[in-house]
C-alpha cells in the first residue's frame, strides 16, 4: 500500500510518452514501443518497423530512440518528475532502449518542453543568409556524451554539402531496390496519411504542382528506367542541391564509436538540437542518406549498391568528413541544414498512443 501510495498518474506517464512518440524517425517509421510498470517507462526499439537500406544494424532506428528518449527527459523535469535513466540496461538485449524511472519533484524550467509539439521538418528552400553569433552560439552549447555537434556557414562548403545530400536521392533514382523502398512509403493523399500514419507524406515533400506530376509518374521502376536514360537523376540532383544551399548553415553530429549507446547519444544530441532551432524560430532538414549508406558499406555490406554507387557514397562521405574536419576515429552519424524558412506545407501524423503503449 505504502508502494501504490506514491504511483504516479497514469495519465502523467501517457502525456510523457506521447509527446517522446513526437520525436523524428527515418521515413517516420516511429521504431518505438513502451509499457509502464508502477513509476517506470520501458522503452523499446522496434526492428521491423524499418528495414531499409539506411537502417544498417538498426543504427537510424537507435538515433531516433534517443530523440524519444530526450523528450522523455525534458517531458518528465517539466511537469514535475525527476527521471532517473537506464540507457540499454540489458547486456543481451539492444531492443531495450532504457528504464526510466520517475519520481514526484518540483516541476522545473525547461526552456525546450514548449517546442516538442512544435518541432517540425521543413523541406521548403531556406533563406540564403548567415545564422546569428547568438543563434550559433545557442547551438553549439548542446552537449551529450559522446556526441558533439558540428557547424559550417562557409557558403563554399555550404554548395558541397548541399551537393551530397542530393546524392542520396541520385542515389535512390538509379537503384531499384532503394527507388521501389522510398516509393512504396510515400502517402498519395491525406486519407492515405491519416490512415496509415507512417512514411512520407507527399505535401511534406514540398514539391511543385509539376514536379508532384512527374513524381507520381516515375514511382513505377519499369517508367524510371526511361528516365534514367534521359538524365532525370541528374537534373533532380541539380535542382535538390539549390534547394538544399539556400540555407544559413549546414550541422553534423559525430560519435567516438559505433555502439547502440552512441546512436542513442547522437539521436539525443540532434533532438536537443533540433529543439533549439525550433526555439529560435529556424528550419532545419535532415540530409542523412549518404551517411547511412556510408555506415552499411563501413560495416561490409555492399550488396545493397554497384561498385559506382559504392565510390560515390565513399568519395561524398570523404567531403563531409574534410568539410567538419572529423578525423578518421569518429562517425559521422547525423547531418543537416539549418536556415530562415516559410512554414512547411504539412507534417507527418504519428501513431495514437494505443499503437506505441503496449501492456
């Protein structure tokens, strides 16, 4: 009795999970569960919900359940809980992601908890002008263990990373198996959205009345193979890379190792950062593709690209690592820009809570 006495709300620990299930996740796979035991919150990752070609060794899934995990954190100093975290407390099983425990305090000031339900990606073009000394500084103040954030506004450097992150959707326009993936996931229309409430949601893309034609056009392989000979990939490169330029800055996040727990870490880094931009009133946009390939490939799976794939992945990765200077011993895990943009079109629905919550 005295044990039930101290349980804290039911519908406190529903609140914090919801809004850890507002975290980012590649093609919005949400690869989380949780279940409540008593004053403590389980949280588990869940492999088949991504099985992409990014998702080597599950290490997207594992960036993303450390985004969750922060919210969890922030979530729980804010409304009045101190969270004690056991980040992977079981040695033979990295689907357990953490064991938090919560206990009644004061509620505290967290400066982040108001921009949670507010963090959003944004796809349109940004404005071409430098971030603040503040804006910067408040970034770069983001520290977790083992993970540091990297800045670059040189507006050389800018066009180069801007560049490879184009690569990625090269990349994916010349490889069946990565083009059949990607297009398999896009939601058409906002009933096919609400219903399914994972992948990508065509308005989230941000594309042109033309380009939205052209792109329902060439999500059948036997049509994009015409394509191909014709160049699309490339002028699709050239008009993302624009896109992505027109940004204030371009960020990266590396880690020491490439354990579950260093993903984890970076994951909490980029939510934290993530935040902060939200905080600013800022934009910001993944471009990870490249890396998750480059991740696949350092880990010695190479079948899922030509040997041509395999040297642009390398030789693009290489530019991300000289433009950060990242020595050889760190990962690049997380890369993104950042810039002054118009209010997205749309935002990916996430899954109820009765779909992550489980007994």
């Amino acid at each position: 009795m005295a044990i039930s006495a101290h349980l804290i709300p039911v519908s406190d620990l529903k609140k914090i999970i919801t809004l850890a299930s507002l975290a980012p996740s590649g093609e919005n796979a949400q690869p989380w569960q949780f279940k409540i035991i008593d004053n403590k919150i389980y949280q588990y990752l869940v492999p088949e919900r991504d099985q992409s070609a990014y998702n080597f060794n599950q290490y997207a899934s594992y960036v993303a359940n450390g985004a969750a995990l922060e919210n969890i954190e922030i979530a729980s100093r804010a409304m009045g809980y101190n969270a004690t975290i056991e980040t992977l407390p079981n040695a033979t099983d990295h689907n357990l992601i953490a064991i938090v425990t919560l206990e009644k305090s004061q509620p505290q000031n967290e400066p982040l908890y108001e921009f949670i339900e507010k963090r959003i990606t944004n796809r349109k073009p940004y404005k071409k002008e430098p971030l603040t000394a503040e804006q910067k500084k408040a970034l770069l103040s983001q520290k977790v263990s083992e993970a540091e954030f990297l800045l670059n506004d040189d507006l050389i450097n800018i066009q180069t990373l801007a560049d490879v992150g184009a690569t990625n959707e090269y990349i994916m326009l010349n490889n069946q198996a990565i083009h059949n993936f990607f297009f398999s996931h896009v939601n058409w229309t906002e009933a096919e959205e609400n219903e399914k409430r994972y992948g990508f949601y065509i308005k989230t893309l941000e594309l042109l009345p033309p380009a939205q034609f052209m792109f329902k056009v060439f999500s059948k392989w036997n049509r994009m193979r015409i394509f191909k000979a014709l160049g699309f990939p490339k002028m699709v490169l050239k008009q993302n890379a624009q896109i992505y330029a027109s940004s204030g800055a371009m960020a990266a996040i590396t880690i020491t190792n490439t354990t579950p727990r260093d993903f984890i870490n970076a994951g909490r880094l980029t939510q934290r950062v993530w935040l902060i931009v939200t905080k600013l009133g800022l934009s910001m946009q993944p471009m990870t593709g490249i890396l998750f390939f480059m991740l696949r490939l350092r880990g010695g799976d190479t079948t899922a690209f030509s040997p041509t794939q395999q040297e642009l992945i390398k030789t693009q990765y290489k530019k991300v690592e000289t433009i950060f200077q990242v020595s050889d011993n760190k990962t690049i895990t997380m890369m993104f820009r950042i810039g002054n943009g118009e209010a997205p079109s749309a935002q990916s629905s996430k899954y109820s809570l009765g779909k992550v919550l489980v007994s």
